[in-house]
C-alpha cells in the first residue's frame, strides 16, 4: 500500500508518501488540479491512503480520488498540531508529521459525510443561505417603516406589503423601498422550489419523517440533522450530540478553582445549530417543563441563553429518537410511564 501525508492548500499539496511494499519514499510538490490529477491517476490500480487536515476547498479532489478508488482520511486538524512538538512549521514538516501518523496508526481521523448526500448537503446551505438574504431585506423594510413612526406587528402577509408601499416615502427612501420590495419578491421565487425540493427529499428519508413528528421540527430541520449526525450510533451518549454540535458551554477548570463556564463552543455545525435555536422557540410550546425553562432563563438570564438551552434538549431528544426508532408521540407515552409495574 502506497500511504501518503498531504498538507493541502487551496493552489498546490506538499506530499510525504512511502509504498510499503517497494519501501520507496519520496516527497513532492503538486500544483492543483492537474499536476496533482495527473500524479495520482498514476497510481491507479495501487491501493492508496491518503491523510490530510480537515479543511475546505478540497470538494474537487476528494471526488477525484473517489473516482479512481483511492482513500482518503480527513484528520482533526487541533490534534494533528497538538502532536507536534517542534515549533518550526513548514509545508513538508508538516506532511511527513502526517505520513508519520499514519505509518504508526495514530491519526486522528474525523467522521466524513457519504459523497451520496453531499447533493441535498448543498441543497439546504443554498436555501438556509437565501433565507437569511431575506431576513436582512425584511429587517431593511422594518427598519424604513419604524423611521416613519408606524409600528405594526412584523407579520409578513400580502397587507403588509400593501401597508409598507402606503407609506409617504419620497426620493431616495422610496426608491430603496420599492427596490427592497423587488428583491424581497425575487427572494421568494427563488426559496420556493428550494422548499419543495426539501420536502420531497425529507418525505423519502425515514429518519427524517420520524423526527419531523416532534413539534417544532420540520422537513428542513429533520432533514438537516439526519445529514449532519449521520449514522447515530457514532454517539453512545446524547450529551455527545449536544457537543458535537457545539451546544455546550467552554469551560476553563483546573485545580482548585470554582467551575468556570463561558459561551457555548460553537465547534459544530453552524447551520444545524441555528436550526436548532429557531426549532427550539415552537418546540418549547409543546412541553410544559421545556416552556418553564425557557420562561425561567429569560427572566433571569436572556432569551438568547434560554434558546440555547432548549435547542441543546431537542438535540438531545432528536438523538434518542433515531436511537429508540420511536415517534414522538411513543416517546411521550413511554416516558409517562416510566418507574411505573407492569
């Protein structure tokens, strides 16, 4: 097997690699794309292992190594760099500490999405990204509205449309009202077939139409989760979910200080974990102690700490829900029940 150690970077990889049957090594410079397409097309036919850090702008190489059948292992990229011990870094140190950690079995490989969802992965970045668009647009004609002393509920409807284009705005406010308003409609052309696509893809996967039975939780949030956790049985523990998904405080305790909690660590995915915030508010609704949490911490804390911590528990429910196989509906009955004879 040929293992080789890549330090990749947007333009060129330095690459450390050693056939372990010929016991040749060797290290190389490969410009992207087609200095490095033609060197591992070369070794078509070799079995291959490739390690590199975790990174983006790599969706090109990764799906031509998959076309030629060799594998590639993403790595943590913090404990890559906590296992080296000299301060001097350099492109080719770098890729002989990776081909090093993979000769001795030590590479700290991180879980990859399959490349068969990586379509509906796309899908629902593009729609969550076009969204926020419209919700800066929305907060523009917010804006222009309270200027003029008129503070209705922000409701979007067709009548508030109406209401926002009866405002006396002359010169430059009503040319950037009226062009708001444009982009606000062209908005939502375009997040309408996203939204259909969604919900078909969600009603043919089963794990998605099983969480969507929780309140709150819709085609788009299920289907996000479900691409996001992958397999769940990655986790044995739900509070591992609400890690991975950057849902629990940093701490900074040692010895004999107090416990020191800060913000949350923001280390998952941030798409899921905004879903998950705006799920929370519905969700919380539907469940009499989540509502008394939620109403608690806003009084005492803020609402943003008192979303965070619903989201952090419909994390963890969501997981116990793939787990168990159970709708929401069963889960309930189940958990009402529970210490009860038989």
């Amino acid at each position: 097997m040929v293992i080789i150690g890549c330090d990749f970077h947007p333009s060129f990889q330095q690459i450390a690699f050693v056939d372990q049957e010929t016991g040749e090594y060797g290290e190389r410079r490969l410009r992207h794309p087609e200095e490095a397409e033609r060197f591992y097309r070369s070794l078509a036919g070799k079995p291959v292992r490739l390690g590199m850090e975790a990174t983006g702008s790599f969706r090109w190489f990764r799906r031509l190594m998959s076309q030629i059948g060799h594998e590639v292992l993403l790595g943590d990229a913090g404990a890559i760099h906590a296992s080296i011990q000299r301060r001097q870094q350099t492109d080719k140190r770098d890729a002989r500490h990776i081909l090093k950690l993979l000769v001795e079995d030590r590479f700290p490989v991180v879980w990859q999405p399959p490349v068969e969802n990586e379509e509906l992965r796309q899908l629902l970045l593009h729609r969550c990204r076009l969204v926020r668009m419209r919700a800066h647009i929305k907060n523009q004609l917010d804006a222009l509205a309270k200027n003029e002393g008129w503070l209705a509920p922000r409701v979007w409807s067709p009548k508030r449309r109406e209401q926002l284009l009866g405002l006396p705005l002359t010169g430059w406010y009503a040319q950037r009202r009226s062009d708001l308003i444009d982009l606000l409609e062209k908005f939502d052309q375009r997040i309408a077939p996203l939204d259909q696509a969604v919900d078909q893809a969600a009603a043919e996967n089963a794990e998605a139409r099983l969480l969507m039975t929780h309140p709150g939780v819709g085609p788009i949030v299920s289907l996000a989760y479900v691409l996001t956790i992958g397999d769940w049985r990655r986790f044995p523990r739900g509070k591992q979910v609400g890690s991975y998904l950057g849902l629990i405080p940093a701490e900074a305790s040692s010895g004999n200080k107090p416990q020191r909690l800060g913000h949350i660590s923001k280390q998952g995915n941030t798409m899921v974990r905004w879903l998950l915030v705006e799920a929370a508010t519905k969700a919380q609704k539907h469940d009499a102690a989540w509502h008394r949490k939620y109403v608690r911490l806003s009084m005492t804390k803020h609402h943003g700490v008192a979303k965070l911590a619903i989201a952090h528990k419909l994390a963890v429910r969501l997981y116990w829900m793939l787990r168990s196989g159970q709708d929401y509906t069963q889960g309930r009955e189940r958990g009402s029940h529970a210490g009860q004879s038989v």
